[in-house]
C-alpha cells in the first residue's frame, strides 16, 4: 500500500459509502433477523441505541467538524422531551404539534447559549456549555408541576395526525429509522457543502479562514442550532420511546457519555456516531447483566479502544477494509 | 493628484511598554508596488496585522478607498478588496492544495450558508482556483494534502490563496521567506506580472527582489517610517544606508 502517494478522493469515497450502507442495511433488515432469533426484546434496545445516535450524529457534526466540544448536548435532548411532556401533561398528544415545538425549543435554547459559549475557545468552551447543560438540568429538577427530579409520566406515546403509529413497536422502530436516517444525510450534506467547507475550514485554521473573509462565529453558531435541533428531535423521540420524562435526560454525565459515543465510533464521520452509540449501549447492556460493578470494567475498557483504536470503530473498520 | 488607495494616518500600537508602531503615517497610491523595508523587529508584520484588523490599533487611522477601515472587522476586509498573505506559512493543513485556494474562491464570490451540494465538485471553483494555482506554479500538486507540500510550494500556496480573494490591494508579507534562489526568481517573476495588475504592499528582506520589484519603497524603524521614496533615492540616502542598509551589506 502505497501510503506516500496522495489519497485520492475515490480511495476515501468507497468506506464512506460502504459503511454507511452496511449500517442502515442492517438496521432496516434488524426487526426481521431479531424476530426469526426469536429476541423481539432486542428491538427495544435497538430503538433506544438510533434514538441515541441521532443525538451523537448531531454532536458530532459541531464536535468533529467544527471543532466544538460541547459538553452539554443532552440539554437539548431533555429539552426535546420536556416538550414532548409538558405538552402532553396539556392533554397535546399529537407529535405533529410536539415535535416542531421540541425543535423550537432546542434551536431557541442552542442560539442563545450557543452566541454566549461560542465567544470562548477550548477548555472554557467546555466548561460554558456544561454549566449551561447543568442550568438546564436544574431548571427541570424545579418544574414541580411537570414532576419536579422524580420526572414526568407519558400516559400514551403521540399520536401522528390522530393516528396511533408510534404505539406499535414495529412501526416505532422504522420511524426512529427514518429520522436516524434523515439525520444522518442532512449532516453529510451539511459538511460536504460550502457551508460544511467554511465549517471545516475554521476548524483547520480560524486565524487564515478570517483572513480570507469568513466570520468564524456565524458558520460555527449555524452548526450549533442546526444540531441542537437534531438532538432536540432525539429527545423527543426518546421520551415517546421510554413514555416517561425525566432530568437524568439531560445530566451531564449524559452529556459526557455523547462524546464518549462519539469518539469510540470515531469522530467527524457522522456514521462513527451510530456505530460508536450502539456499541456503548450494547456493552453497557451486556456488562450490567454480567456484574454490577460493571461500570469499573466499562471505564477502562472503553479506554482500552480508545488507546488501540485512535480514529475510534469507524477507523477499525476502514483499516480492516484497506487490508483485504 | 489621484487619491491614495490605502492611507494610514497616525497609527500607533504597543505591545506593553514595546512601541511597535509609531505615530505611522503613509499613504500607498492606486498601482504601485509598495515595498515596506527594515530590521528585524521593526514593526513590519504588526503593520500588515493592523491593516488587514487582525491586531487592532491603539491609535489613528487606516482609510481604504477613501473609507475609515480602523474598526471593520478583519473578516469583512478582504470583502473590500483589502487582502493578505503570511510572513509564517498559514494554510489549511489537512485541506487539499486544491481545496484551499477554491475555499478561498468560495469565500470570496459568496454562497457559503449553501448547504446542499458537494462544493468539492463545484467546476466554477474548482476552475477559478486552478487558474490561481497553474499562475504560482502549483498546479501538479492541486491534489496533494497542504501540510505535505515542501516549504518553497507552502509559500506559492500562500499566495495563490490571497490571489484567489481578486484583492486590489494585496499586502505581502515576506512571500519569498525561506525560499530557494530558483523559487524566488520565479516568485520575483509572478510578483512583477501582478505588480501590473493591482497594488502590493510588499513587506519583503530580500533587497533584490525589493528593488526590482518596488516603485516606492519605506523603510521602517522602530516603528516609524524613516524614509519613503523611490528606489534609487533610497539606496542614497545615508539614513537608510546607515540604520539598515549598512548592516545588511556587511
Ligand atoms: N503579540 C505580540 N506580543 C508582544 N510583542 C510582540 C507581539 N507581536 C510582535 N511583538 C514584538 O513586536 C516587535 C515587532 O514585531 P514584528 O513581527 O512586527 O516585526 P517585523 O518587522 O515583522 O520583524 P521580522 O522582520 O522579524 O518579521 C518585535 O519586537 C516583536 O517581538
Ligand atoms: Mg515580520
């Protein structure tokens, strides 16, 4: 393998795609194959494990794209489900009303966080997103009339213009699908446009992007919005999913564990962020039936990967390709 | 009289107690080569800094086509026609060779909260980046990754990116920084030709190159201008001879 000669583009475009489409074929034919192992039950995990992945796909389009570690991205994930909540609390119980009301309410939330933490770089980066995620979460604590810490209680999931789809758990799963999906193209479309370049860019080099005439700022706050209201929407999902609401939504070891997802699968690939999603809910799923101390073993072993695989699965993955 | 393109009035900038720019005055005329001369330290590269708004000034004035440019933001000066380049290489490492100078085209002709379609793909600028490219000699290299490339093809990448702005005043700081004897005859030779077609402001060591290039030259020390004036004037005045023409002969 000739690693001196320049990359050309075909050479990257093939994982790219392959990837990609051997995760969405897998998640499409998943209800088939669990239902002949005669483990329906994984279904429920497998929706919960998309649902998570939207929100670490949205992560990383500003994480591994733009550079911005945000450490309070489950603040629009309980954001999305509070709204979700409160409005059915309202007897509102439709998701054509509470979905667009989630997204609202997430870019809302993203634009004027975002336009404060975005005035700061690296470690206070960090540290502002997280103290916002954290008022967030306070604030949901203090909502005594929507359950206060113990949560909310969802006494059906939405229904779809009157219509009682997201009850069915067959009909759930591909509807998480098709947003996992949707998520998913816009980001790829997003990063590989002029606006995803400008985006790039200034994670490359801010100080020439500038002197070439792009405001960092805009692009970066853009890309903020656009994925807290992808994650608003996982929320959303989320509390029809669990049919309950809570705070520990949007915690900041929730937060944390986003980016944990997001770096296992490997960042700035979007696709890495499926991977990286369902294999830290698959662990954790295994390891606390095995023991309950798991959490001394996931730690390590999460570091483990990390160590032996910089770039994350998507990188595994890519070189295990290049070596047929 | 025709009017100055870029006149700075009274700039002054410290860093601390350090006087990097003092009380500046010097107004750069439509078409001409201005080359900015002197030591080590003299404020050269804080002088581009100032006018390009990545350092902000603590006194006077930078007008640009008649306009008071002191308080734009650096982003928006390139979109004036005010561009620069780099003392120290400044690309985009993990870009394509190519893919830096069409992002530059991108920047410049707009479009760029477009969020659908691969702007990799885009012919218009991918074709208006070549044509920069092929202008500094790069063009074999367009696929090749930025942080790859030798130091000599660094520094033609610098400039094909500033070029790609279609700036009218270009301010060039040290473009033949560090480069081999062939690449700075080639780069004098790119210089000359675009010396023809817009206003340089050229912050440069190298006499040679300074005097074949420039119409005017000013020599800068500690901050202030010494001396602006043509070339041969320049060579003969013993100020200049003294404080840094003196030493750089020796
Ligand atoms: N950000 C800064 N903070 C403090 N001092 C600085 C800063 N930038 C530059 N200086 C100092 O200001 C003085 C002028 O620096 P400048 O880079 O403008 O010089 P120059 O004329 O470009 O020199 P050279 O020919 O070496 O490129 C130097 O003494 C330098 O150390
Ligand atoms: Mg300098």
């Amino acid at each position: 393998m000739a690693e001196a000669a320049a990359p050309a583009a075909t050479d990257r475009l093939g994982p790219r795609i392959v990837v990609p489409a051997i995760i969405f074929s897998v998640l499409i034919a998943f209800p088939v194959m669990a239902d002949l192992a005669n483990a329906s039950w994984l279904m429920t995990l497998a929706t919960r494990m998309m649902i998570f992945a939207i929100a670490v796909v949205s992560l990383d389009l500003i994480l591994g794209y733009g550079a911005m570690v945000s450490f309070g991205h489950a603040a629009f994930v309980g954001i999305g489900a509070y709204a979700v909540g409160i409005l059915a609390s309202h007897g509102m119980n439709d998701a054509a009303l509470s979905f667009p009301v989630a997204i609202v309410a997430a870019a809302l939330f993203a634009a004027v966080t975002g336009a404060i933490c975005l005035r700061t770089r690296g470690v206070y980066f960090i540290m502002i997103t997280l103290a916002f995620g954290q008022m967030a979460f306070f604030t949901a604590t203090s909502l005594s009339a929507y359950g206060g810490d113990d949560g909310l209680t969802l006494w059906t999931r939405n229904t779809l213009f009157g219509t009682g789809l997201f009850a069915d758990r067959l009909i759930f799963y591909y509807v998480v699908l098709a947003v996992l999906l949707a998520a998913y193209l816009i980001c790829r479309s997003i990063v590989g446009s002029r606006f995803g370049r400008v985006l790039r860019g200034c994670k490359e080099n801010e100080r020439r992007m500038i002197a070439m005439g792009a405001d960092p700022f805009r692009f970066r706050l853009v890309a903020y919005v656009i994925a807290g209201m992808i994650a608003g929407v996982s929320g959303a999902l989320l509390a029809n999913h669990a049919e309950f609401v809570s705070p520990a939504y949007m915690t900041w070891q929730r937060s944390g564990e986003f980016i944990i997802m997001a770096v296992l699968g490997g960042i700035g690939t979007l696709h890495g962020a499926i991977l990286g999603a369902a294999a830290f809910l698959a662990l954790e799923e295994i390891l606390s039936h095995w023991t309950i101390h798991w959490r001394m073993i996931f730690g390590p072993l999460l570091i483990l990967i990390v160590y032996f695989a910089p770039g994350g699965l998507s990188a595994l993955l890519r070189s295990i390709g290049r070596n047929d | 009289m025709t009017d100055p393109v870029l006149s700075i009035r009274n700039l002054s900038k410290a860093f601390g107690a350090l006087v990097v720019t003092d009380d500046l005055s010097l107004d750069i005329m439509p078409g001409e080569c201005h080359a900015i001369i002197g030591p080590n330290g003299a404020g050269k590269t804080t002088l581009i800094g100032q006018l390009s708004g990545e350092l902000t000034p603590d006194g006077g004035h930078v007008l640009f086509k008649g306009a008071d440019i002191t308080d734009t933001a650096a982003h928006e000066r390139p979109h004036l026609g005010l561009a620069r380049s780099f003392q120290i290489t400044n690309v985009l490492p993990g870009f394509s060779v190519l893919e830096n100078v069409a992002l530059a085209v991108q920047i410049h002709r707009g479009g760029n909260s477009r969020m659908i379609g691969r702007a990799a793909v885009e012919t218009e600028l991918n074709e208006a980046a070549m044509e920069a490219l092929i202008r500094v000699g790069l063009a074999e290299r367009a696929g090749t990754i930025a942080s790859t490339l030798a130091h000599g093809e660094k520094r033609a990448l610098e400039l094909a990116m500033a070029l790609a702005l279609a700036p009218s005043v270009l301010l060039l700081d040290e473009p033949m920084a560090g480069t081999g004897h062939e690449e700075t005859a080639r780069m004098v030779a790119l210089l000359k030709d675009l010396a023809g077609e817009r206003t340089l402001v050229l912050v440069e060591h190298d006499m040679q190159a300074v005097f074949a290039l420039a119409d005017r030259i000013t020599v800068l020390v500690g901050g202030r201008a010494i001396a602006t004036d043509t070339p041969d004037a320049i060579r003969a005045n013993a100020d200049v001879r003294a404080a840094y023409l003196g030493e750089d002969a020796a």
